[in-house]
C-alpha cells in the first residue's frame, strides 16, 4: 500500500489552491496510477484513490475542453471508462464492487453522451450514438447486474 498512498498523496497536492494552476500534476497522477487502484478494493485509502483518479479524469477532460482541445477532452472520459469497464469485467471483484463499477459506467456514459452532443461537428453525434449502443452491448453481458441490489437478490 505504500505506493498507492504516495500517489494518494502526490495527486492530492493538486487539490491545494496553489498548485491547482499546475495541471502536469494531474497528468502525471492520471497516466502513472498504480494497478494496485484499479482492482478489488481493500481500505479506505484504496477507495479514496479510484475516487481521486476518476475526478482527475473528469477535471482534465474540462480543463481541455475549456482550450477547445475536444479530442484530448473527450480521451480522459473515454479512458476513465474504459478502465472502469475493465474492473467490472476482472472475474477476482466481488459483486459489490462490480456493480459500483456498472452504476458508475451508466452515469460516465450519461457525461460522455452530453459531451458530444454540445460538439458542432456531426462527427460528435455519431459517436453519441455508437457508444450508446456499446454501452448496452457491454451491459447487456453483465446479465443486468447493475441493478441488482445485493448477491440474494437475482438481477
């Protein structure tokens, strides 16, 4: 864990006012997170660090967008997801945590729709429409275990 609290605290830096103008801190958090936070999660402290990754993600995909910088934008939400879809699919998470992952998959992909749909170019809006239709193709083979509310309960 000791790693992973290192970066906890690296990328919690950027969260201080003063150093929120240093956007390489995010970078460098988001593209150099250890593996550790993305499998099944085992403290507080592992919790705290996917939550601050995937903030990350979302303040750089605006940060870009703000510089009209729409592709690299819209690549930390598609990275973001991605990484979340293949938690959901590591066969060593328990159904709890696969289910966080699917919850936040259908909201990302919420974000990720309005994304494109505020870009001018028709380009965007065919994206919207491909990835709602992956989104359900992936969903569908989690057998809807999104909305189930406990393992007693069938999906």
């Amino acid at each position: 864990m000791n790693q992973l609290s290192s970066w906890l605290t690296g990328i919690k830096s950027w969260y201080h006012p003063q150093q929120q103008s240093d956007i390489c801190i995010l970078i460098n958090a988001v593209s150099h997170a250890p593996d550790d936070i993305f499998g099944s999660i085992e403290s507080e402290l592992h919790s705290e660090a996917l939550a601050y990754w995937l903030d990350a993600c979302t303040r750089l995909s605006y940060y870009y967008q703000d510089l009209q910088e729409t592709d690299k934008a819209f690549s930390y939400l598609q990275f973001a997801y991605a990484r979340l879809q293949d938690m959901a699919c590591k066969p060593e998470l328990d159904c709890d945590m696969k289910r966080w992952c699917l919850k936040k998959l259908d909201r990302m992909i919420v974000a990720i729709m309005e994304f494109c749909q505020r870009q001018p170019e028709t380009k965007w809006q065919q994206e919207s429409t491909q990835l709602i239709d992956l989104h359900v193709m992936f969903m569908e083979g989690q057998n809807n275990l999104n909305l189930a509310y406990s393992d007693n309960h069938p999906a």
